[in-house]
C-alpha cells in the first residue's frame, strides 16, 4: 500500500490545467444549451386559425369512433 500512496503523490495534478478544461467545459455546456433554445424558438412555431380547426375536427372524429 506504501507504494500506490508514494505513486499517487509524485504524480499530482496541474491544476491550472484541470481548472482551464473544467472552464472550457462548462463554456461548452453552456453555449450548447443555448442553441438548443434557439433551436427550439425556430423550430417551434404557433398553429394558424386553420390548423387549430382541423386538430379541433380531428379530436371530435376521434370520440364519435370511440
């Protein structure tokens, strides 16, 4: 077990470095976030008078069959 601890110790960790990449991840993460709600607005769009008549028509077919 000494010798896993010795191992262990002698390599630590850059810090700065973890620190750079934990920053650019969370930028990452962030950004992506963003343009999926972007993505989201764009894609999404309100129905016109016309669809919502046709959904409308459709719901109540559908409980006549029922």
């Amino acid at each position: 077990m000494a010798k896993s601890y010795k191992v262990v110790f002698e390599n630590k960790m850059n810090m700065d470095l973890f620190c750079e990449g934990y920053a650019r991840a969370k930028e990452m993460m962030a950004e992506r976030l963003f343009n999926q709600e972007i993505e989201c607005k764009i894609t999404h769009r309100e129905k016109t008078e016309e669809e919502l008549k046709s959904d409308e028509e459709l719901k109540k077919s559908e409980k006549e069959v029922i």
